[in-house]
C-alpha cells in the first residue's frame, strides 16, 4: 500500500537547523494533564537534562493550575463559581488562550465553543460523576449557560466577565497551548531541534543528527495508506472518536460535544487532523472541523487556508479527504 508523505511547503533555514551529526537524540517523558507527554531533542553542550526535564514539568503544571476543569482550585474553576456580573484578571497564559479560543469559536461559526463546561459535565466528561445520559430539561438549562458570545474580554487589563452560570472548558485547545509554550521555553533555552508531544498532539523543530525532519504519523485507519508529515517548524493535532467515549445506556458517547445541539457531535466523521503553526490553533480547529462534519468542515479548511484531513466512514468503508492547503504540501 502507499505511503502518502506531506512536507510543509514553506520552509525557512530555521525550519532545518539543529541537525547535528553523530549528536545523542535525548528522551524525556513524564505524565500530566490526564494524559503522557514525550520529548525528543539534541541536548547542547552548555544544558543538562534535568533542566529540561523540570522546564517541560513547571510549564505543565502552571497549565493545570490555570485551566484544568478537574482542578477545583484552578483558575478556570475558580471563574465558573463566580457570581454574575463580575470581572476577573486572569493570568496571562489563562487570558491569551480564551481570547484565541473566543477567536476561532467565531471564525468557525461557534463549532468550537469555550463556554461548554456544564454541557461537557452532564455527559460524564468532566468532575461530575453520571450514570446515565441527561434528560431534555437538564440538557436545555445547561444550553441557556454557553455561548461564546456570552463572554467579554478586556484585552487592556487581561480581563474576562462572568456573565453568569458560564462553565469555560478550554480542554480542545489548552493542550494545544501547552505543547506550544513548553517548546517555546526549551527554545528559550536554546534547544534547537526537538520534537514534543501531549496525548497526540505535537510540534516539531529543526532536524534530526541524520539531517532528517521529525516525523511523524497521522492517525489512519489500517485500511487507507500510511500518511506521515515532516514536523519542520510546524504542529501537529488530531480530534476524532477514537480518543475519549463512554458508554451510557447502551450507546457509546463521543467526548466531542456540539455547541448547535447541546449533545455529542453525530456525522460520519472518525477523525480530522490539522496541520499548523501553532499546536494551538491545529489543537482548537480539529475539534472545530470534526464538529462541524464533513461537508461543513471542509469548506471551513478552504475558507480559512487549513491544512486538514478529514477521515469519514460509509459502514465498513474509510475514506480521506484533504483540503488544498494539506494537498500542496503532499510529496
């Protein structure tokens, strides 16, 4: 069978420094966010190991202090408690992310809606324990408490207000951040070539001590061609059904919950993968096309240049699509 490659088609000196030859690939690995975190980097002469290792720990954990929905005592649980009509400082990691998720929940006509916490608890994928699938009137009230159109942001004082019973839930986008901030810090500390990844979502930088790019597989149903991407200077992030499901009163239950029906995204779709810059907006846009469906989340690939593929399935049969931007990047 064919192995489909994708290699980005804009790619600076930048994009292809680090390689070292005869240089050691270094690991480090750990587990955070509900999920495993891997690194793969040249070490420089002047860095040890375990300053890495803690950057990548302490960046992580200040993510979960801000964002985490499990955490009582984060930032983000701390907004959802408070009362209506109140302005809250947020730190400025917790801001950048809900003003960028605020953005793209606009450009994707709301598929990708920050303020779905309580709809996300009431069907079993937050703290609230369940048993059974919510019933219409608890699935309308908690309607009437999202709408990223409900949130008011001050960019002057990093600002955000509670309208009201809102529940942020930043989790299709905040693991995308924090695979961007941790390789900014190990950049900063002058690591050149690196390849990170956070429960499937990944970026890569520079090249290998072979002079070969990073790469790495898109997630790929064993009966379409192997597809891998060159991770040059460019992320990496994959949203789909095969991630997080459970199973309550017979049906299997996807994590993915749609902003337009309050209930998990139903469509023919199995996966959408995106390519981009930042592991932020490719983390924030897979959730956004996946939601939107096939038909709809292609033409938001054309409309707002993405790099997307679309995986559907008619019964036992897979099928991909590529949007133009993956398509010109296709070797």
């Amino acid at each position: 069978m064919n192995r489909q490659v994708y290699v980005p088609t804009r790619l600076s000196p930048s994009s292809l420094r680090g390689a070292a030859t005869g240089h050691t690939v270094h690991h480090a690995s750990g587990e955070s966010m509900g999920t495993t975190w891997q690194l793969k980097y040249q070490l420089p002469e002047d860095l040890n190991a375990d300053t890495v290792h803690s950057t990548v720990v302490g960046v992580l954990s200040r993510i979960i202090e801000q964002m985490s929905h499990w955490d009582e005592s984060s930032e983000l649980s701390r907004f959802n408690r408070s009362p209506a009509n109140t302005w809250h400082t947020l730190s400025p990691e917790f801001f950048e992310v809900l003003e960028r998720a605020v953005a793209i929940a606009r450009d994707s006509d709301g598929a990708c809606d920050p303020t779905l916490g309580k709809l996300v608890n009431i069907h079993g994928f937050g703290p609230q324990h369940i048993d059974q699938l919510p019933n219409f009137e608890t699935l309308h009230r908690a309607r009437s408490h999202a709408g990223w159109t409900r949130l008011q942001l001050d960019r002057e004082q990093s600002r955000a207000l509670q309208p009201g019973s809102c529940e942020l839930d930043l989790s299709s986008i905040a693991k995308g951040y924090a695979v961007d901030l941790c390789c900014e810090k190990l950049l900063e500390l002058g690591i050149r070539s690196l390849l990170f990844e956070l429960g499937g979502e990944a970026r890569g930088h520079g090249c290998k001590p072979d002079a070969q790019p990073w790469w790495v597989k898109l997630e790929t149903p064993s009966d379409l061609p192997e597809s891998v991407v060159a991770l040059c200077d460019l992320s990496l992030a994959t949203s789909g059904t095969s991630a997080r499901s459970l199973i309550l009163d017979g049906k299997q239950i996807s994590h993915l919950i749609s902003p337009h029906t309050g209930a998990p995204a139903q469509s023919t779709l199995t996966s959408v993968s995106v390519l981009a810059e930042s592991c932020t907006d490719a983390d924030a846009w897979a959730t956004a096309l996946f939601i939107a469906g096939l038909e709809r989340g292609r033409e938001l690939a054309e409309t707002r240049k993405l790099a997307a593929r679309f995986i559907s399935h008619d019964g036992d049969q897979f099928h991909a699509y590529c949007s133009s931007e993956l398509a010109a990047m296709a070797d």
